[in-house]
C-alpha cells in the first residue's frame, strides 16, 4: 500500500508541476517571445504553433494529476474523517482544482480562436494593436487575463498540497484526531468517549501503516 501511495503522489506531484511551470512559462516565454518578431503579424501563429505543440504535454500531465489525486483522496478518506481540519482544507484543495481546470479549458479555446484567426497584425500574443481585429482584439483580451489566473491557482493549489503534506506528519495527525474524537465526545447523540478514542487510534495506525511508518 505504500508503494501504490507513492506512485499516487508521484503523478499528482508531477502533473501538477508541469502544469503550474507550463503555464507560466508559456506567458513569459512563449508569448513573450512571440512580441520580439518583427513582422507584427506573425506574432500571433507563431506563439499559436507553441501552444498547441505544448497542449497534448498539458493535457497528459493534468490527466497524471487528476488521477493522482482522485487516488489519494481514496487512500486518505479515513483520516479524512477522522483529522479535525482535512475535510476543510481537500475542500479548498477541490475548488482550487476546478477552477484551475476551468480556467485552462477556457484559455485553450480562446488560443484556438486566435489559432485560426490567420495573421492579422498584433502589438502582442494577448496585446492588440490599432489594425487588430475587433474579434480578435477581445479575445486577446480574455487570454492576457486568463493566462495569469493558470499559474496563480495551480501555485494556490501547491501550497495547500504542501499544507496538507504537514497534516500528515504524525503529530498533525495525532492531534487532528483526538481534536476530531474530542468534538465527538461533547456532541449529543454522536459517538461515546471511549468509541472516540478507539476512532482516533485505529485511524492512527491505519495512516502509518499507509505511509511505512
């Protein structure tokens, strides 16, 4: 079972660095690259030919991440509801992840606008300039707001990844746990002390034994 969890983590870990770098690599270097031709309407297929050779790589590495993490959170359900503060921070971690997967399917459909705008004469990548289509100008728009949002919520979603890497240290989960079976004890009608507390060892030893501790 550890194995199979550090395979889990690899993909996620993995995927969701290209991603993160891919992206803001692509608004930096492909785009910003793209401004330094000369001829003002080759800008646009040039950095267009970057992307979509990048799309399939971007693709394949939030698939890995998708996977990755639907697989931990599989593996780590039972601290999930046994680790006071987990459920709330997969939340975030959750919303995090959909909108990033929202925000990179937009921004793919507007490069795909612009893809086969053909070469009109553009100041930048998601720059018009005063011969710029008014089509192509919105689009450029959206992209050159959008292109920022990408790496913005996939560098959120790797520091609530490494939060969550803390909760697991033993401690963490040692005091999550008994601050979990603790609540329990004073809610009404939920779980009796000693039940709590035979809760919170037994998801002690099931996440050490998950993580060769």
């Amino acid at each position: 079972m550890s194995d199979s969890h550090t395979t889990l983590r690899s993909m996620h870990d993995l995927g969701l660095a290209a991603w993160f770098g891919g992206s803001l690599m692509g608004a930096f270097g492909v785009n910003g690259a793209a401004t330094r031709i000369d001829d003002s309407t080759k800008r646009l297929p040039t950095a267009s030919a970057g992307w979509t050779r990048w799309t399939p790589v971007n693709a394949a590495a939030i698939g890995a991440h998708l996977a990755g993490a639907v697989g931990e959170l599989v593996t780590e359900s039972p601290r999930m509801a046994a680790q006071r503060g987990v459920g709330r921070a997969s939340t975030v971690k959750t919303a995090l992840t959909v909108g990033a997967l929202a925000v990179t399917g937009y921004s793919r459909l507007l490069g795909m606008r612009l893809a086969k705008a053909g070469t009109p004469s553009v100041q930048g990548v998601t720059e018009p300039n005063g011969q710029t289509p008014a089509h192509v100008a919105a689009s450029q728009r959206q992209l050159k707001m959008l292109q920022w949002a990408i790496p913005a919520l996939t560098g959120a979603l790797i520091v609530v990844t490494a939060y969550m890497g803390e909760q697991q240290k033993p401690g963490q989960v040692l005091r999550g746990i008994l601050g979990r079976a603790n609540g329990l004890t004073h809610a009404p009608g939920r779980m009796g002390k000693g039940a709590g507390g035979m809760a919170a060892m037994h998801a002690v030893r099931r996440h050490m034994a998950m993580n060769g501790r």
